[in-house]
C-alpha cells in the first residue's frame, strides 16, 4: 500500500498536534527549565523531517 487514506491523515494530524500540545508541559516538569518552546521545535521539525524522507519500495 503505497497511498495515505482519511484515516491516516485524521490521525497523524491527531498525533502531531497533541504532541505540540503537550510537549512543554511535560518538558518543564521533567527539566525544570525554560527550554521547552526549543525542545516542542525540534521534536516537531524532526517528525517533519523524517516523514518526508522516508523511501518505500515501490512493488509493480
């Protein structure tokens, strides 16, 4: 299966933007600093990344 249907969309969409959310909430509990807002940046720019770079084999 090479395409994206609704469904993955709908909950990638769900994951990432829960992950935005709650990133420096936890981030300042865990460091007990103001880094979060960099941390939320990274960790959401590196799932970008790593989705766009994915390669799949296409079977014919």
């Amino acid at each position: 299966m090479n395409k994206a249907a609704i469904l993955h969309v709908v909950v990638g969409t769900f994951l990432f933007q829960s992950i935005l959310a709650m990133t420096p909430s936890v981030i300042n509990s865990v460091l007990k600093t103001d880094m979060s807002e960099v941390i939320r940046i990274l960790i959401s720019n590196g799932m970008i990344i790593y989705a766009l770079t994915r390669k799949t084999k296409v079977t014919k």
